[in-house]
C-alpha cells in the first residue's frame, strides 16, 4: 500500500489513462478525486465521473470523490479542489491528464477547436496546478504529473497538426517550469509519455478506430509507470520527461507483452517521439 492515506487529484479520470491511473493508484491505497466532465452516459464514450467511481471504490480502502469539472473555467477548477481539500483533508499529488485533441492542419483548424485544446490542455493544466500548489506544499512526498511528450522540437511534429502539437508541449513547458520553481517546496513535477499509441477513446473515435486499437497497448502500462514515479522521493525526481518503457525498464522490468491489446500485432509508436 505505497499510496496509503495519499490522496490524489486525477483530470479526466472518468476514463481511458486518467481512470487506469486511478484504478492502480486506488489499489495501493489512494483515496481519489475524479475531476471529470462526463455525468451522463455517451454511447461513443465509455463511462461517467459516477461509474468510473464505482469501479475504483472496489480497488482498495481509500475513498472516492466523483466531481463534475470543467478546468477551462478558473471557478470550477477552485470548487474541485476545495471539494478534495474538505473530504480528504488536503491533497498529495495531482495528475494533469485531461486533454482535447485535433490532428488538423493549420487551414482545417477552426477557433473553437484551438480554444478547446488550449483552454483544456494548457490553460487547465496551468491553473489546476496553480490551485494545488497551497495544498501540495503541506504534503509529504508531493507531486505534479502531466500526461505531456517530450518537447521534441523537430520541425515535423508542428507541421501536420500545429495547434495541437502548440497545446501538448504547452503542458510539457509548464512540466519545466514548474520543476524548477518548486524546487525550494520540494514539489516533483514530471512528464509522462508513452513508447505506443494507448487503446483509448481518442484512438478509437478520433486517430484510427480498431485498426490502431489493435496496435495499441493498454493504458495500464502508463499506469503502472505513474505509480513507479509517484513513489519516489519528490525532491530527488523533479523535472524529467519520462517515457513508460524506459521507466518500467529502470525498474527491470522488459516484458510488455501482457499490455499489448494484440500481441500478433506491431505496435504503434505514439506522437513526439
């Protein structure tokens, strides 16, 4: 139970990376707040903020929180954070992993689709962590985890869909500025990417249906790596872009056949790396 009496602030918990994290995270013990949008069932969505809580109370001894949140807005942010702060008594580490994606090209990129990855991805990522900082700096062993790439500055990676490539290393630079401006608090503040594509709803609505499902793994192996990097000492890990293989692997771990959602399949390798 490394997580014991730990409580932990997921975005975009009600599914997909943000709900696996979870599940580990509750089955070492966490106590969880899902700040999530989802409150009514979507049939091209698996899950809400209320079934994802059901299936995460079942993991382990912490409690639950399911709270309805919209991070683009500064005041649902606030509520969500007192709302974990009143239950749980304060709050241990925040993983910033809500985010909106559009592989689109500049000319095919409309405004609301920029403002929806910015406000979400950047602005949320940023005033999340702005509103957790007074509650982390109480807390023993804390930390920040975004679900952003290394900042791979290869002119390619902008090219084919700029505005969300903008929005993802958004998050990534506020990984590496942070880092160092908590440094005094004794705050980690990390990246975390996977190796592959993760069979999640983006990857089954959005970028290639089943037959990238199908050379996806599953989000569990980014999950258990976040459980790795959440258990080391804050003020020691602080700063890194972490890839999920490499991490697992410092571990001696090198078997990933159990996550691959098809072992007869070749991988995919994901964006920016």
């Amino acid at each position: 139970m490394k997580f014991a009496n730990k409580t932990v602030l997921i975005t975009g918990g009600s599914r997909g990376i943000g709900k696996a994290i979870a599940l580990k995270l509750a089955s070492e013990g966490a106590n969880i707040a899902i700040a999530a949008k989802t409150v009514e069932p979507n049939p091209k969505l698996d899950g809400t903020i209320f079934t994802a809580a059901e299936e995460i109370a079942k993991m382990g001894p912490g409690k639950v929180l399911p709270l309805q949140v919209d991070i683009r807005f500064e005041e649902s942010i606030q509520e969500a954070v007192n709302a974990t702060v009143n239950t749980f008594g304060g709050i241990d580490i925040l993983v910033n992993n809500a985010s909106a994606i559009s592989l689109t090209r500049t000319e095919e990129t409309e405004a609301k689709r920029w403002d929806l990855m910015h406000g979400i991805n950047v602005r949320g990522t940023f005033f999340m962590s702005k509103a957790c900082i007074p509650h982390l700096k109480n807390a023993h062993n804390p930390h920040i985890l975004n679900l952003s790439p290394p900042l791979n500055m290869e002119a390619g990676w902008f090219a084919q869909h700029l505005a969300y490539t903008m929005s993802k290393y958004g998050m990534s630079m506020i990984v590496l500025g942070l880092a160092e401006e908590l440094k005094p608090l004794r705050i980690g503040v990390n990246a975390l990417w996977p190796r592959t594509t993760i069979a999640t709803a983006a990857v089954q609505n959005l970028l290639g249906g089943d037959f990238l499902m199908q050379r996806s793994r599953t989000a569990d192996i980014v999950a258990d790596t976040a459980a790795i990097i959440l258990a080391r000492p804050s003020f020691e890990c602080t700063g890194n872009f972490f890839i999920d293989e490499e991490v697992l692997k410092s571990e001696g771990i090198d078997d990933f056949s159990k996550y691959a959602v098809n072992p007869a399949h070749k991988l995919m390798q994901d964006l920016f790396i």
